[in-house]
C-alpha cells in the first residue's frame, strides 16, 4: 500500500479556492455586468460628458 503522498494543506487550498471562484462566477451572473456591458456603458458616459461639455456657455 504506497500510496502518492498529498499534502492536506495545499489539497484545503485548492479546494478552498476552487469553491471561492465558483461562488463569484454564480454572483458575477446573478448582479454583475459582462465586462464588455461595463465598457460600453463608461464610452456611453464618456461620449455625453464631452457632448455637454462642448455645449457648455460660456458666461
């Protein structure tokens, strides 16, 4: 009986991390954005910021 030795700690870890990126992949559909709505949504603000800023008057 010889076995592979395994090292707990690293197994807890990876584990561990494996749950955490699980947990925040199921967040990140439930309230998040895409990455490529967030962009959009910032050249959307972007865009209006200098569209009013050019229709600024001048006092």
């Amino acid at each position: 009986m010889s076995g592979q030795i395994v090292n707990l700690n690293k197994f807890r870890k990876k584990r561990s991390k494996a749950e955490k990126t699980r947990n925040a992949d199921e967040n990140a559909v439930k309230f998040g954005q895409s990455k490529a709505e967030r962009d959009l949504n910032r050249k959307k603000a972007k865009k209006t910021d200098r569209m009013l800023d050019g229709h600024r008057r001048d006092r």
